[in-house]
C-alpha cells in the first residue's frame, strides 16, 4: 500500500485543462474538461493527440488522486493484475460470452502540479450508471432487465474471481453503461477491490468487530458486518441485495439506514428464512422467485467455497427465457417497469444514455451491421476509436438481428439473378472483418466491368491438362535392360553365331572372347577398369598379409 500522509482522503486539487500527462509506457495524454469527481479523486475527459484540444465526445477519461491515497493504487493493482486484456479474451473465448463487464485500462502514471504528487490512470469512457437511471424511472426496473443485469454481473463477477480477486461494493452507482453502447453494462470503481486468495491461499475466516460494516452499508454482506474479509459469497449476496432492490423498489432495511447493527439484523433476518422471507417482500404484485432462489443457494455457501456460477446464472437466465427474453439482449428501461402513481409522476424524466455522434460516413461507404466478436469491452468496442499500435478488441453489438419482412412469391428468377443473389447471402452471414473486403471486391469487378463466371460441378472450366511424366518411367528390370543391351550389341555376337553348334557345352552361353569384348566397350570401359582395379587391391592386400 502507498505510505499514508496528510492529505490522505482528500479531493486533490484540480490539475489545468490542456495538461499533458505521460504514463509509465511513454504515452502522452491531453486533460480535457473535468466530467466528474469520486470520493477522493477527479476525472478527466482525455485524448492521445496532445496537439489538439479534447473534444466533448473524447472516448477516453483519466481518473487523479494525490499519490498517498489508497483506492486509486488499489485499483491499479487490480487491473494490472486481473484485468489484461489478453487474458480477458482467452476466458471470453473459454466461457463463449459476448462481452465481459469490466472497463478497459489504458495506462497509468505520476504528476506534478504546484509541488503535489498525483497518481493517475487513464481508463476507457462509460456512459450513466445505472443509480441515475433507477431513480428516473420510479426506483423501479422492469423484472426482465433485472434478471439481464443478475446475469450479466454473475459473469463479470466469476472473472474477477477466478484472478483472486473480489469487488467487495457492488451497486447500481458502480454500475455504468456504455458510452457508445448504452445496451452493455460494466462494474466499475475497483478501489475496494480485495485479493481474497493471494497465490491460491484463501484468507481464514476471522471476525473483527473494529472493522464491521465497511462497504456501502445497504448492500455489504453479512460477513462485512461482522468485520470479516470480503470473499466470493460476500459479493454474491451483495449482487442479490441488488436484485432485490431493482426489483422492489427498496429494501427490508432502508428505513434503518443510519443503524448498522439493526440493518445487519434485517439481513440476517431475511437469509434465515429464505426464501419466503423474499417472497413476501415482493408480494405488491411483482413476483420474485428467481431473486429468492439465488439469494438462497448463495446462503448455502461456506466462506471459502467456490460457487457454482452456472448454476446460479441458470436461475435467471430461465426466468428470461420464460418470458422470451435473452440475457445479452437488449437492455430496457422505461416507465413501464413501474406500477401506479409512483412511476407516473417521474415518467417525464425517464432519460436514457445517448451514444456520441458518429464521424460522417464517406460517400459511397456503407455502415455495416451485424454482430462483431467482442473482447470485453476489452471488448474494447466502448472506447470507439482504435489508435495507431494499440491492440484493441473489437466491440459487439448486442442489438439481436431483426427478422425478414415475408415476401409475396415472385416468378422464377433467372439464373444470373440466382448467383448474384446467393453470393449476397453469403456475405450478409459472414462477419464484420470480412465484409469490407468483400466490398472492396464488388468495387474492382465493376471498375473493370467484366462478368463475373460461376462454374458448377457439371461444367468445370476448360484449362489444357497437363500431362504428368513423372509416373511414366517403366519399373526396374534388369532382365529388360540386359535384353537391350545384347540387342544394341549384337553385331559383336555374329562372328560366334555363324559357326555352327557342336555337341558338347552348351553353346547358348556367351564365351570368354564375347565376354571381353562386351567389357570393353566404349561404353563400359570406365566400369570394367574400375573393377579391375578393385580385384587388383585386394589381392595385393590378401598377398600382403
């Protein structure tokens, strides 16, 4: 941890717009506008092009705290250690999920301003968090979008989890959409961040009265209340508080906000008569099974034991499906998520996040559709602008494909018609990478205005074979080749066959004279030499010894 120092736990003083910081990389990033503050920080809009002033739609932002606050370095920690975004893809790719809720990490570094120290890190843009947009729609979400958040965060959250670490203050104000895509939603503010399981060692359970209800105090576990170190069930029952809130309206305990003893009775209270203690909350009409049945297999879990996420993301996911909802669907939040007059005097205030505006599309230049493969926002897709040699993920959509109009039947097209259609199907079912070279090629086959030939398998296109002589070389037979050659040198054999055959020795076997003239061919000079020699050295050699 950073050494304490007096101004530990204050708001540091603000740095000047157009200030240029330089992270530990060597990256170089312009301050921009001030959009916001934490409780012992401030943030910053921010841009890599340091030689001009930061636009309102910039898609980076710099959070800075004195260098001797605590959250700040512990939230660096985090993502240095748990949140790269090389490792952020492979479990993407391991679990088969479209995009994972946790914001992208630029950089970090130090400042000095007016002979204080600052701590900075540069993070990727979000949008609202998700407290400004309960309390628009009426302190109520629609029971469809609670169960999406649930599930969502269940994924969020066994990721940070798995990398040793718990969030410890999950709330809808640490909740935040994207900036470009209101319709995702990433956990932030990691300054609590706890590694509950340093190089695979659980921390023991240990009660600690002098350090009892720390976290926010409406939604921390059971187990802060009684001083305990977060661990993964703590997050898990914090994230059912959540739920239970979203899905309420408000929670048992929230008129005994400035007690924590009696809010941590409440609790202890509901866990111990689950799940009915749950339904009965939400007996006004609004059903609350699927909250009642997580916050129970959540109770049942010991300190160190790993949950089964799967399982617990299965409750909500079936409740969606139930209702012909998807998970990573799109997120709604309206005025219809509440009931009665309550929701009805906010109803005007209803505001959603909107996305920056877009760049003018060149002329002639489409705007593709369809899904992307996400990595996270490591799915790096919220911070919209890829900069030159940075790695970053491409960004999905998570709006699902809109169907078809129906069409009445038409006359048999012609073939021509056919081909061109099929090959347009094809490229609306690739992805997004492969589209514009796709495009690129329809450009250069009609800048060259040649037709374009599709050969089926009935007629293959008409290339000159080419014969293969490799193969055409007859086997070895020596039986052949001695033929050949008697043949080829059957005029040194007429002497002998013009004398007629006498009785005696077979007069079919060549002799000595026929034999010494065969071996001193042209030909076969060079050989017989050779293996005359040879005969010489080794009788030489036998005589020698």
């Amino acid at each position: 941890m950073p050494p304490k120092g007096p101004g530990k736990g204050k708001l540091p003083v603000p740095l000047p717009k157009d200030m240029i910081l330089k992270d530990t990389e060597g990256k170089t990033w312009r301050l921009g506008s001030q959009i916001g503050q934490g409780g012992f920080g401030l943030i910053y809009l921010a841009s890599p092009h340091t030689r001009v002033p930061v636009q309102d739609d910039a898609v980076h932002v710099i959070k800075v705290e004195y260098l001797e606050n605590g959250p700040l370095f512990s939230e660096l920690k985090f993502y240095q250690r748990a949140a790269k975004q090389e490792h952020i893809r492979k479990w993407m790719n391991l679990k088969k999920i479209r995009c994972l809720g946790i914001p992208v990490f630029w950089g970090s570094g130090l400042a000095e301003y007016k002979g204080k120290s600052y701590r900075f890190m540069v993070m990727e843009r979000l949008g609202e968090d998700l407290q400004r947009i309960f309390q628009d729609c009426g302190s109520r979400f629609k029971k469809e979008t609670v169960l999406q958040l649930g599930a969502r965060m269940l994924d969020t959250l066994e990721y940070i989890h798995e990398n040793e670490y718990v969030h410890g203050d999950i709330k809808a104000a640490n909740l935040l959409l994207g900036y470009t895509n209101p319709h995702e939603v990433y956990l932030a503010d990691y300054g609590l961040a706890y590694r509950y399981c340093p190089n695979g060692n659980h921390k023991q359970y240990q009660e600690n009265p002098r350090k009892g209800h720390n976290g926010t105090i409406e939604f921390t576990s059971i187990d802060a209340h009684k001083g305990v170190a977060p661990s993964r069930r703590g997050d898990l029952e914090i994230l059912g508080y959540c739920m239970l809130q979203w899905l309420c309206g408000k929670l048992p305990w929230e008129q005994n906000l400035k007690d924590p003893v009696a809010v941590q009775a409440a609790k202890t209270k509901l866990m111990d008569e689950l799940p009915d203690s749950v339904l009965q909350w939400g007996s006004s009409g609004r059903s609350c099974s699927e909250v009642a049945k997580f916050l129970a297999c959540v109770c049942g879990l010991a300190y160190d034991e790993k949950p089964k996420y799967q399982a617990l993301k299965k409750i909500l996911v079936d409740g969606l499906e139930s209702r012909g909802m998807r998970y990573d669907g799109p997120l709604e939040f309206s005025t219809a998520a509440c009931s009665g007059n309550h929701c009805a005097a906010k109803a005007s205030k209803v505001r959603l996040p909107k996305p920056p505006p877009k760049p003018a599309q060149p002329k002639g230049k489409k705007v593709e559709g369809g899904e992307n493969t996400c990595q996270n926002k490591a799915c790096a897709g919220a911070t919209g602008t890829q900069l030159p040699g940075e790695e970053k993920p491409s960004k999905l959509n998570r709006r699902p494909q809109q169907a078809e109009p129906q069409q009445a039947p038409l006359a048999k097209p012609s073939a021509r018609a056919v081909e061109v259609k099929e090959g347009r199907g094809q490229e609306d079912s690739s992805s997004c990478l492969s589209r514009p070279h796709a495009r690129v090629t329809r450009r250069q086959c009609q800048a060259e205005e040649k037709p374009l030939r599709c050969h089926s398998t009935t007629a293959e296109p008409e290339h000159p074979l080419k014969k293969d002589t490799a193969r055409d070389v007859s086997p070895f037979d020596p039986y052949r080749i001695f033929s050949e050659s008697r043949k080829k040198y059957d005029h040194l054999l007429s002497a002998v066959r013009a004398v007629p055959p006498q009785a005696g020795p077979d007069t079919t076997r060549p002799s000595m004279a026929v034999v010494f003239r065969l071996a001193f061919t042209d030909q076969t000079y060079p050989y017989t030499a050779a293996v005359l020699v040879l005969l010489l050295l080794i009788v030489l050699s036998l005589y020698l010894l």
